[in-house]
C-alpha cells in the first residue's frame, strides 16, 4: 500500500470520526424533504416539525447551514456521563459506553453546542472518563500476557489507541515464547 | 424596477428578498453554472469586508457556488469589467461600496452585457447616479441598486431626470463626453473620474457632464431655435435640480453590511454571527466620521434590541463582561470609550492617543501631557498603574473608570466620553472585543497588512523592563512559519526576548516588494491585505495579532500629527486649511490613502477647537473645517491628496464636496491626477502639479 509511514500503523482518528458519523441521530428539521435517494440508503422525507432519523453527516450538514436542529442523543447529558464516571472509579472493569462515543460527541460538541444542555460540565465529564479509562489501560498493558487479552468495553478510539503498541508486543512475547520453549 | 427599497417601505413591491431569490433561481435554473457565475466585487474599506462575508456565508447555506474579487479603485474596475464581459456563465454579479456614483446602464459599464445578467449595487455612499437608480429599459432593468429608503425621497430629481431624458428629439450638438481608458501610472489621467458625474445614459441626448476638462467652455447651446415641449425655465429648472443632487458632496447612507442584515432578517436567518458584522459596519462608518451620532444611535439601538433577540438569555447577575460559558459566542452591549484601544494597551497611552482627548487636552505640549496625568490623578489612578498595560490594571479601577470618567472629564472640557457599542465573546479562548477594537485591527489590516515594514512593541519592553526594549518587525499571524529568508538584515537587531514567539527565525514582511524569491507569484499588496483581514474577521487569534499593528500605526500617526502641529504646519488658504508632508520617518507609511484618512481625520479632530469653522458651501450656511492633506510618494513622485470636510461639533458630520472641488481644480489647471481609490475625496497627482493644484483650489468657487 501506498500510505505514508506515519499513516500505516493505524488507522487515523479522523478517519474514525468519518466511519461514525454514518451513525442514525435524530434531527428537528426546519426545511422540507422529500425521500431522497443517497449511496448508503434513502433518507427522509423531513417534515418540519417532525423530527426525522439521518445520518450523522447529513445532521451535521443540514446544522450548518441552520437547516436543523440536532437531538441530543440520550447518553450525551450529563446524569448519564456522570453514573458512568461514578461506575469506572468504583470498579475495576470499564463501564458501558457506546462504542463511538468519543467520535459521536466532539462532533456533537462542536457543531451543535447551542442544542445540547450544559456543554461544559459535559465537557470536563468526558474529559475524566477519558482519563479514568487512560489509567486503567495503563494498568492493564503491565500484565500483557501472551496468549489472550479480554477487554470489554473498550471505545473504538481506545481501541485505536492501543492498537499498534499491542500487536506489536504480543508479536514480541510469542517470538519470545517460542524461543522460550524451544530452548527447554 | 431599478431600485430596491428596503422591505418597511416596500408593501407591495419587490425587496430585498426577492433579488436574492432571483439570484438563486438563477444560479439554480442556469445550465451553465459554475464557479464564475455569481462574483462579488468588494471595495477595501471594513464595511464591504463585512457584508461581502455576510452575503458568503448566506450563499455557501444555500449551497451557491461564488468568487470574490477585491477592487481597488475605478480604474481596477474598468480592468475587471473588460474581464468580466467575456465571461458567458456570468449572471450575476454584486457590487459592495463601489459603482453608485456611476451610470451603470451605459455601454461604458455593464451595458453591453448579455441580457440575462443582472448587477446588484449595494453601496453606501451617496449621492447615486440617477439613471442607475431609474433607468428603465432593458439595460437598465438588469441594474438594481439596493436602497435604504433614501431614494424615495428622490421623487422630485426623478421628475428632472426623466422630464430630461426622455425630452424630444435632440440638437445636433449633442456633447459627448469622452472616456479616455486609462490604465496603470499613465499620465495623461484625465477623464477617469468624470464618468461619475455622468448623468446621461444611451446616446442621442443632450448631456450634461459635469467636470469635464475638455468642455469647459461649452456650456449648454441655446435652442431657442428647436420647437420644444419643455420651456427653457422648466429645463433650467430640472437642470438645476439635478445639479444640486450631485454637486451637494458626498455622504453616506446605510452601511452595506446593514443592508444585507435587513435581507437575512427577511429571510429569517439572522443570527449572532451575522449581527455581528452588521455592527462592524455600522461602528466602522461611526468612527471614521462618515456618519452622525444621532445616526449612529438610531442604528445601535435597532442592533441592540437584535441582540435581545437572538441571544440566549442571560442567568441574572451574570457579569457583563466575561463570556458566561466556553461556548459563549454572543454578543453583549456595552458601553464603550473613546480611547483608542483602551484594553488592549496602557490607560495612559489610549487616552494619548485618541484624537479627541489629544485635542481637548492639547497632547502635543508637555503642558498637554501633564494635564493629562494630572486628570488621571484626580481620578485616583496612579501613574505606575495608567502605565500598567489593561488587563493587568487593579480590578477595582477597571470597575469604576467609567463613572470617574463621567464624574471628572467634564472639568477637563471631556464630554461625551462613552458611547454605546458592542463586543463579541469568544468563549474561553480570549477576552471580549469590543466592536470599535475589531474594526482598528480590521481596517490596520487592510492598509498595513503588507507591503511596509512596522515594527511592534513587544509587551514588556518598556521602561528598561526585563531585557533592553526594542521591536520586533510586525508578520501577518500563521503566515510566518513558511517564509524563512536568508535575508538577514535584522538579525543583530532582535532583542534577547524577540525570540519567544512562535517565530524562530528573522523575517522580513515584505511581500509587497518580492525581491528575492522570484518563483512566488506577484499579488499586488493591496489584494493581499485584503484576504488578510477578510480571514481575520472570522479569526480571533489574527485579529487579536492586528491589534498590535493598528497601535503601531497609531503611534505613527500621533508622532507625525504632533509634528505638524509642533511646526505649524498648516496653512490656511482663503477658505481651507493645508497640510503637505514632503519628509519625515513615516513618509512612506502615509502614502496609503486609508493611512492618510486617518491622518486627516486624527488632525481635524485634534484642531477641532482651536480653529474657527468657515462657511463653505454655498448651499448651506452651515460652518465646518476643511482639510486637505498631502503626502509625497517618493517612490513614484506622485502626491497623495485627501480632502476631509468635518464638522464643527464633535459627533456631527457634514457632506464632503471636496471630490467636486478636486475636479473643479483639476480641470482648471490641467494637472496629471488620477483617481485610486473609490472615494471621490482621495487623489493622486503628480508631483509637479501640485502646487498649481493647490493653488486652483483655492481660487475655486467657493473652495
């Protein structure tokens, strides 16, 4: 393949942002639609002041030219974040989150901040989920073992994250396993 | 229907609204559609920046494919037009502050285009040429101006106008006006700005040209002779009519940003952001003395009640002054200073620098200054702390500098300090700014954003502070990381601390002048300076950066001012008062004509009450200070001349009939002078003629 070195060991976060945002949300839209055919399927028809179900692009589209106004979706608030923060520093697990859900809400955040409630708490929520999850990933890597890793409910951008450092090592500690053994 | 009226007056007629629905069913119905078929051609001043943003941002929502094009002046004009013409996707273009003066319709200007292409004028200056204004027909169907309510009063020289166009069958001796191209540094500048005046449209009519060097002396023919349904006294009577609706000197109306609020009211997307720039216009005309403070009000309480409006509202007791919330991005009123930048550089320093402290206290004697620190004491701000830069100054005197203000001024002959204005959150990411601050740092940039090196302050430097002071040449935000020179000319110059910006090495902004780097394309300074500040409207770090900038150029103009006082420069002729500027440090900074607008405006502000006003019209018995200044361009020996015609009371305007006056002269001594820029007042001549220049101006009629 032809990527740039610094693209090939793994896949980008905007690139990860680009595969979310094809995620249904829903929207109030405040222009009419008839159903309309797209690559990925047909959306509509949009009837003001019903709200409608689309894809995350086309929200983000029709936002910015002020077409719609986007519904936050139910985990996006902050009783919510905030269980789940309260949930990561009692246990040892990782709590539930949706699985794109640091994608789905910088995008949110970004483009429609005017329609989510109490931005910045739910912005420093995110921030400490993230970093309470950071350190446990952190934790976890200590005990690599070589043969099988179970982490559930890890995000996809976490995933990500560990990705290349993670196949990378349990490469090293097979080959090093199998000389190992074969020594003996 | 050739002009629009703005949608209060217009019940039954067609508005705003529906040219701009016309120019989306155009761009949508075309079959030829692409990225020419809607062009903007924008003027250099912040109030066009402004509205061609605006109109930007309504077409990129509704998904209109356009281009800007900044023009400089008339002659850039007729260059682009000549382009435009061979342009077949073309249907609509839109002009912002320039073109209202002149006769749209005629085949000198968009007359010749193909039939389905329509010209929108949104300029704000007056008087406007009439027959763009009621021209009917099929070129002139395609010309719509879009009005402020201004041309309905215009009933009457609508009357003149058609009773003159439409008169039956003509003599022969009809005079044409020639147009001479002109282009470039040519000298023989003769007729350029005549077609301004021009008030004929398609051929066959007895003209009236006004100013025209070449028919001084032919006056109107008698035609006792020709059989006419008009007497002479009705004629003369029309005549006079529309002599008086453009001899009367220039104002200006409705900002053209103003105007294109009113069209996303109307289409019911007015937001924040949008209102926004609308203020900027409107504060932009304020402080370059283009309209009165009773207009001003008006307006700014119209923009106020939109910020209620459109704002979310705010929790009570929420301070005024700090965005509420990282995601802050409104618009608050307040009211505002009349120093210049006063929160972004010391109190003592902005209070220096505005015109209007500096001619009530006298600034340029030490006897000024002292006053000035002594007002400053009674206030109870110390010195340490009037040199303290703003925003480390004591809260608490921050809090009460206004109501001391109020309290003390007024002893000093300082009334009317504040004024209502707006300022702009920007969330978490920096402190507000205030409308008038955003339009310094905005109009800086146009002017100085390339082309002349300045040198900036570097917070910090002065008083001896940490490191030996000194400057560190000014470079446009985000741009410098690309442009690493071997030029090293100022590389022993930099002080220790110059280094601490993100900048590592030297460099020198000259863009303007590209002498080593032949691959780079050539723009010409002002078209970069230009797409300078129309990103830096949208940028609060570049704009934050421009500020800098705009105190430099202050101080430039406050050194160069006191020194015009300090010499006594000025002399007055019969009936204005004169200023040349033929050497000093910042000789070639004053070359710009905003530069020297700015100059002019500084010195009439300054001289306010120390001079008498004269009467100088001949319409009004009205008192007001004419100004004229002029600043040598040694690089290509011309003269810069601008005219400025203030009022006596601060905050009044009047109607600046110097554009006339300069024609007059110009006609009558034949001087090489060219016009640059779309303001009538701002000439250039060469550097010969001058003083004959200077002379016949003064021997004018009444000038």
């Amino acid at each position: 393949m032809s990527l740039p070195q610094s693209l090939r060991t793994s896949i980008t976060p905007p690139e990860l942002e680009f595969i979310a945002s094809q995620q249904l949300i829903e929207i109030i839209p405040l222009i009419a639609m008839e159903k309309t055919a797209f690559i990925s399927g047909a959306f509509g028809p949009l009837q003001p002041p019903r709200r409608a179900k689309t894809p995350l692009w086309m929200a983000i589209n029709l936002k910015l030219k002020k077409k719609c106004h986007i519904v936050a979706p139910e985990w996006l608030s902050v009783e919510f974040l905030q269980s789940r923060l309260d949930e990561e520093l009692s246990e040892p697990g990782y709590s539930r989150l949706p699985f794109r859900y640091a994608e789905v809400s910088k995008v949110l955040l970004d483009v429609a901040s005017d329609d989510i409630q109490s931005t910045d708490k739910i912005r420093s929520l995110l921030k400490d989920l993230r970093e309470a999850r950071q350190a446990k990933s952190r934790e976890g890597l200590e005990e690599l073992n070589r043969s099988e890793l179970s982490l559930s409910n890890l995000s996809s951008m976490e995933i990500n994250e560990i990705r290349p450092f993670f196949v990378h090592a349990m490469g090293i500690l097979t080959h090093l396993h199998r000389d190992a053994s074969t020594e003996d | 229907m050739v002009y629009l009226p703005p949608p209060d007056i217009s019940r039954n007629r067609p508005s705003y609204a529906e040219a701009y629905g016309k120019i989306l069913k155009a761009h949508r119905e075309s079959p030829l559609t692409s990225a020419s078929s809607v062009i903007m051609l924008v003027a250099p001043d912040v109030d066009a920046l402004c509205a061609a943003r605006m109109m930007a941002e309504l077409f990129r929502q509704d998904d209109v494919i356009y281009r800007i094009m900044p023009i400089s002046g008339i002659a850039e004009l007729e260059r682009v037009r000549d382009e435009l013409i061979t342009y077949n996707e073309l249907h609509t273009l839109i002009l912002f502050n320039m073109g209202g003066i002149l006769d749209l319709p005629s085949s000198e200007w968009f007359g010749d285009f193909r039939p389905g292409m329509s010209v929108h004028v949104i300029d704000s200056a007056r008087p406007q040429n009439l027959s763009s204004l009621f021209g009917g027909g099929e070129n002139g169907e395609r010309i719509i101006v879009w009005d402020d309510g201004s041309a309905e009063r215009l009933a009457e020289e609508r009357k003149a106008w058609e009773a003159l166009m439409y008169e039956p069958e003509p003599d022969s001796d009809e005079d044409d006006s020639n147009y001479d191209s002109e282009d470039g540094f040519n000298e023989s500048l003769e007729e350029d700005a005549d077609e301004e005046f021009e008030e004929g449209s398609s051929g066959g009519r007895k003209r009236r040209s006004l100013g025209d060097g070449n028919r001084k002396g032919k006056r109107r023919r008698t035609s006792e002779d020709h059989p006419r349904r008009m007497s002479r006294d009705e004629r003369d009577a029309h005549m006079a009519r529309l002599e008086k609706h453009y001899m009367a000197g220039t104002w200006h109306g409705q900002c053209a940003s103003g105007t294109i609020y009113v069209l996303a009211t109307l289409l019911e997307r007015a937001d924040i952001d949008l209102l926004w720039f609308a203020v900027l216009g409107l504060t932009f005309q304020y402080t370059t003395s283009r309209i009165s403070r009773d207009k001003y009000d008006d307006y700014q309480s119209i923009y106020s009640d939109e910020v209620v409006r459109l704002s979310p509202p705010l929790p009570p007791g929420e301070r005024n002054t700090a965005s509420s919330n990282p995601d802050d991005h409104g618009i608050r009123t307040t009211d505002e200073l009349r120093f210049m930048l006063y929160r972004h550089w010391t109190l003592y320093d902005a209070m220096f620098h505005s015109s209007y402290v500096a001619g009530k206290l006298g600034i340029w004697k030490e006897r000024g200054r002292k006053k000035l620190t002594g007002l400053l004491a009674k206030m109870g701000f110390s010195i340490p702390q009037t040199q303290q830069p703003y925003p480390h100054m004591d809260m608490d005197l921050k809090r009460s500098l206004v109501q001391k203000l109020d309290d003390i001024a007024p002893e000093y002959g300082l009334i009317e300090l504040s004024y209502p204005s707006f300022m702009k959150c920007y969330g978490y990411q920096s402190q507000p700014l205030s409308a008038a601050d955003a339009v310094e740092g905005v109009s800086a940039l146009l002017d100085l954003a390339g082309g002349v090196k300045m040198e900036v302050e570097v917070e910090g430097s002065r008083n001896g502070g940490e490191w030996f002071g000194g400057g560190k040449v000014w470079e446009i935000h985000g741009l410098s990381t690309k442009r690493r020179w071997a030029v090293e000319e100022d590389r022993e110059n930099i002080p220790p601390n110059g280094q601490n910006t993100t900048v590592a090495s030297n460099v020198k902004k000259t863009e303007g002048e590209n002498n080593a780097d032949g691959a780079k394309k050539e723009v010409a300074w002002w078209i970069r300076n230009f797409w300078v500040a129309f990103d830096a409207l949208a940028d609060i770090e570049a704009l934050k950066h421009s500020l800098n900038l705009s105190m430099t150029l202050h101080r430039a103009i406050i050194r160069q001012g006191t020194s015009i006082i300090d010499k006594q420069d000025i002399r007055t002729m019969r009936n204005h008062r004169v200023v040349v500027l033929t050497q000093g440090p910042d000789l070639p900074l004053f070359s710009h004509p905003g530069v020297l607008s700015r100059l002019a405006l500084w010195l009439v502000d300054a001289l306010r009450d120390k001079l008498p006003g004269k009467v100088v019209s001949t319409r009004t018995k009205r008192k007001s200070l004419p100004f004229v200044v002029a600043c040598l361009n040694e690089a290509s020996n011309l003269y810069i001349v601008v005219g400025v015609m203030a009022a006596t009371d601060f905050g009044d305007v009047r109607k600046n009939e110097f554009g006339l006056a300069f024609l007059d002269a110009k006609e009558r001594c034949n001087a090489r002078t060219r016009h640059s820029s779309f303001d009538t007042s701002i000439l250039e001549i060469n550097q010969a003629d001058l003083p004959v220049f200077l002379e016949t101006l003064c021997e004018g009629s009444g000038y």
